[in-house]
C-alpha cells in the first residue's frame, strides 16, 4: 500500500470512529472536539497527498501527522478518564497506524 492510500485509510478510519463517537452520546464530550480536529488536519492534505513528489512526503507529512496524533491523544485520555478504555484502545490504534507512516516516511 502507497503513502498516499495509507494517509487516506487512517483518515477514513479517524473519521469512522468520530462518526461512531458522535452516536454513541447524545451531548458530544471534549474527545469528540479532538477527533474533529485531528479529522480536519488530516482532511487539509486529503485530496494533495497522492501529487506531493515523494522526496518531499516526509517534510510535508510529517507536522500534519504528529498535529493529528496530538489530537488523538488528547482525544484517547480523555476516553480513558472517562472509563471508555476500549474506546481509549482504539484510538490507540489510529494513533499506532500515524507512528507505523511516520517510520515508514
């Protein structure tokens, strides 16, 4: 798989589990606030990331990528404080698929 179908397959599954995270509470929390804004650094370069020229991936990806894992995070210990720790779990693992592209940029 590209970096480019990487990049886009953690989107699609950042925005999956905001999607759920938004149904599962009638009055989103401040996790939900978090995950937008991880969805939304990652959205910025959605469309682009396939024509960026592969020596540049890593400058260009990089800050984007570490902005939505801090977000994600924020939004994981937010879950765990909360006692939702298989929630926090799988926000663990979105954030472990961004560490997997970083070493791999």
């Amino acid at each position: 798989m590209s970096i480019s179908e990487r990049y886009r397959d953690i989107a699609a599954a950042v925005r999956g589990f905001l999607e759920e995270a938004r149904s599962r509470k009638p009055e989103p929390g401040k996790e939900v606030k978090f995950l937008e804004k991880a969805l939304t650094v990652l959205d910025e370069h959605l469309e682009s990331v396939g024509e960026i020229p592969r020596i540049r991936l890593e400058a260009e990806l990089t800050p984007v990528l570490l902005k939505a894992h801090t977000h994600l995070d924020r939004a994981r210990l937010l879950l765990e404080e909360d006692g939702a720790e298989d929630q926090g779990a799988a926000v663990w693992e979105l954030e472990q698929k961004i560490y997997r592209l970083l070493n791999d940029l």
